[in-house]
C-alpha cells in the first residue's frame, strides 16, 4: 500500500507547489484520512492556462505522423507503468473494489492509440467541385485549450476518453479531476511526463475552479460529466461564450427483462447492471421493467443472485464497497425511504450492513411493486438500488422506460430477434444494450438523449467534438469568373421588366 499522499501539486509534468487551501481526503470505507488535497488559487490558474496555451500553439504544428507516434509512445508507457499504487489509491479514495480499479487503469491505454490513428487518418473531406478548375475541401484544425471537469466514479478512464481525443486534435488539455479522486488522478498523471512541456495540466479543487476553467477565455472547449443540474449549469455558461461543450450528466437506465429472457442470464446481468461499483455508474440499472408471466421468477433469480455478493472495503474480497460520501448514501436512504412508504416492497438489502456501519456502507437493494409517482423513479439514485416494476408485456415496459426525463442508456434481454429489433428502434437513449450491460467501445459514440447530456465521447464523434472545420475553395489557375463584378448588362431588366438583349 503506497504512503500517505499528499496532492498539494498540480501541473504535470514536474509538479509544483500549490500554494492554496487543503483539504483531507477521507476514505469511505473507513473514515480514515487517506491525504491531503489542495485548491489551485485563482493566480496559479491564470498561470497554468496561460502555459498551457503557449504549449498548444506549438502542438498544433507538429505533423499527424509526428503527433500519433507521441500518443503511441503516452499509450505504450502507460502499459508498462505499474499502476498498482495508483489504484490502490483510488479504493482508499472513492471506495472501489481493486479489481475495478486496476481494470480501468488498464483499459486506458487503447483509446490513445485509437485517436492516435483515427486523427492521422480522419483530416478532412474533398468534396466534388462547384466549379471547374477548383479544389473544394474541409480541413479540421484543432480549438485550443479544453478544459476537463472529470467525476469521481471513473477518474481515470473517462478523462482519458476525452483527453486522447483532444490531445489527438492538436489541442491542450487541463483537467480538474473531482475532488473525491484528486490523489489517484494526480498519480496517474506522471504517465503524461513524455509529451512537450506543459501540454497537460491538472488542477485540483472545487467548484469554484470548474466555473473559472469553463468561464476563462484561454480554455475553448469543455467536457463535463456529472449530475443534470451542474451539466446545465456547464452547458449554460459554455453556451453563453460560444464554447463547444460535451456533457455527459448521468441517468436512471432502465432494463426489460422480456416474456423470452433466459431468466438465468437476465438475473446475473441485471445484478452487475445495478450493483456495479455501489450502483455509482452514469449508465447503472436503476428501473427494471419485468413482463409479468417471468416477474416472479426473475424476482427470485435475482434475489438469488444478489445474495453472491460480498460486502466490505474495496481493498478486501468484495463486489459492493462503500457510497462515495455521507452525502450519496444519505440519498439512496431516502429514494428507499420513499419508495417503500408509498407501497414498495423491499425484497433484500434496504439497510447499512450491520457488521460495516463505520463507513458509508448500504446494502444492494430490490424493491419490488414500484410505482412511476416514487421519487426513485424520476431521479438518479447513483446507489446499490433495483426498482421493480411488474407490466402486462413487452409494449408496456418499452412504454415505461421511455417515460423518463433521462435517456443515457438502457438495457433489454431478450432471447426474440423481433423484440431485439424493436427495442434498439423504439428505446429513448442514446445507448441500448441487448443481454449485455453496460459495453462501451472505443469506436463508438457515448453519450445519452434528453437531460441526460449533449454531444458524444468516442468514436469519430468524439474527436470532432475537439476539432473545427475550414472551408478551403483554391483555384490553382486564377481566372477572372463570369459572375464577378461588374455584371454584364444583359443580367440587367429594362425599365418594363424585360430582360435586356
């Protein structure tokens, strides 16, 4: 286990003294201080930004060849760093199993070698020409500055999605990790050491550094990921200065367990879609919409199933670790609290373990019976908590998981092609899974509908959301056109509104 941190740095590579306010960085598990954590003061982000956009009017010079292999090079020295310590501060941070921690450390590495080609690879458009003698075509070039407001349940994974696609735009990119996670984020940073003098940054702090980050001139674009109310308060503000801006702001994913489900693997899956690390996942089951003539059985395979899990610190032999903070298990008590007053059942779970109440501990949790006016059905509840509702069929649960103000992802699991079919048609989201929760792939776009966010993450749209197009219409052989001025006088009408001969 790595030493007592002490995140009073910021700017990589070479860290330097922040001069700003610490914090304790508590560990959710225990309630032990894990380190300490410093604001970045208004005068250091000034300077940082200023360096940062020095660094990237140089980066943006450097040929696609030339940028790609330095990505390649960032990727390959991520593989071959041992990341042990980092995730282990990551659990003591935030509560994570480490197996989940070191799992998403490791999958870091690919999506800069994807954007590492896709930029070399992706660099404009020639279109068919207006006018002979002319080369018509789109260039891209990058924004600038992007400024990274990152969340506490993926620090490193989903920074590295946005920031490989920027940093392979030709941009700079500064990061303000969250502040739950500021240690291990700061830990991870050593692996951008490789590329030019600060072209990379991370500014530890709070809300306050995320609005001056989204409100300053000298950043040009923003990702945000994080609850509804910050992200349209993000997107506001970037809106208002014409900023690009991603924004991922999280959701209540529903899942059908259809009439033709293997209700042996529907159960299994159903658990990792809603316990996942505590239920703290953007794309979390939260609303399971069970056809009635399985409900019962599905009910009891997932009983059944949850019952497997292991509950404790995330540096033990655990599945289901803590809640963040006091803050997000005093929520899911009172979703929970709600729902079983207004007439839900509650199946297992439903309490803090007995055996773990020094930390920020909750069960994994079925309630069974729920009804669309529960609070737990029209918020996010971000915790270790399945709401059950029994319909009459298949039309009737894709009627149910439509009827929300969010739309991140959803989930079916169905053993009929027609329903298949039909589900990935008709589901309001922007993601939509079949007998598989929660898959992301590098290729593709993540990003969800309604409140749940704007624009995408990965796949090409996730680089073009860091990059600008340009116009470029060059004629090599200039001639002077017909249609320039002045015009030729049989364009004209006479006085009558004949055309002149």
């Amino acid at each position: 286990m790595p030493d007592t941190p002490t995140a009073r740095y910021f700017l990589c590579p070479g860290y330097h003294a922040s001069a700003g306010q610490v914090h304790d960085v508590i560990d959710p598990a225990t309630l032990e201080t894990v380190g300490e954590r410093t604001e970045v003061t208004t005068e250091e982000l000034s300077s940082v930004l200023i360096r940062v956009n020095e660094a990237q009017a140089l980066w943006k010079q450097v040929d696609a060849k030339s940028r790609a292999k330095a990505l390649h090079d960032l990727a390959h020295r991520i593989e071959t760093t041992d990341l042990t310590d980092c995730a282990i501060l990551m659990s003591r941070e935030m509560g994570k199993p480490y197996p989940e921690a070191i799992g998403e450390l490791q999958n870091c590495a690919p999506i800069f070698r994807y954007y590492a080609e896709m930029a070399r690879d992706e660099a404009g458009k020639i279109a068919g020409t207006t006018q002979a003698g002319s080369f018509q075509f789109a260039k891209y070039e990058p924004l600038g500055v992007s400024a990274h407001i990152m969340p506490f349940n993926f620090p490193v994974l989903l920074m590295c999605w946005t920031v490989a696609a920027s940093l392979a735009a030709g941009n700079g990119c500064v990061v303000k990790p969250a502040e739950i996670t500021t240690l291990s984020t700061l830990e991870f940073m050593k692996v951008f050491a490789g590329l030019p003098d600060n072209l990379m940054a991370c500014l530890p702090g709070g809300a306050k550094v995320g609005k001056a980050l989204v409100d300053s001139n000298l950043t040009h674009a923003v990702a945000f990921t994080g609850s509804v109310t910050v992200g349209q308060a993000v997107a506001a503000a970037a809106g208002a200065r014409m900023k690009p801006a991603i924004i991922e702001a999280g959701g209540s994913d529903p899942m059908i367990i259809s009439a033709h489900a293997d209700i042996d693997v529907a159960s299994a899956g159903a658990v990792t879609g809603a316990f996942h690390m505590s239920g703290q996942v953007c794309t979390s089951t939260e609303r399971l919409y069970v056809v009635d003539s399985v409900h019962d059985r599905f009910v009891e395979a997932f009983a059944a199933e949850t019952a497997r899990l292991r509950i404790g610190n995330g540096l033990g032999k655990s599945e289901i670790g803590p809640l963040s903070s006091k803050f997000a298990r005093d929520k899911v008590e009172r979703l929970v609290t709600d729902a079983v007053s207004k007439g839900a059942d509650l199946i297992c779970g439903g309490r803090i373990p007995p055996a773990l109440d020094n930390g920020w501990f909750y069960e994994p949790t079925i309630l069974t019976n729920c009804s669309a006016d529960m609070d737990i059905l029209n918020e996010e509840c971000f915790g270790p908590v399945a709401a059950i509702l029994r319909v009459p069929d298949f039309e009737a649960a894709i009627d149910g998981a439509n009827a929300s103000d969010f739309g991140l992802g959803a989930c079916v699991f169905t053993r009929s092609l027609e329903e298949a079919h039909e589900a990935h048609e008709r589901l309001q989201s922007g993601m939509v899974w079949i007998n598989n929760p929660m898959i992301d792939n590098d290729a593709l776009p993540f990003g969800g509908w309604k409140a749940s966010g704007m624009g995408r993450e990965l796949g090409r749209q996730g680089l073009d959301a860091f990059r600008r197009t340009k116009m470029v219409i060059m004629d090599h052989k200039p001639v002077r056109q017909e249609w320039w001025y002045p015009y030729p006088d049989n364009w004209f009408l006479d006085a009558g509104g004949r055309k002149l001969v």
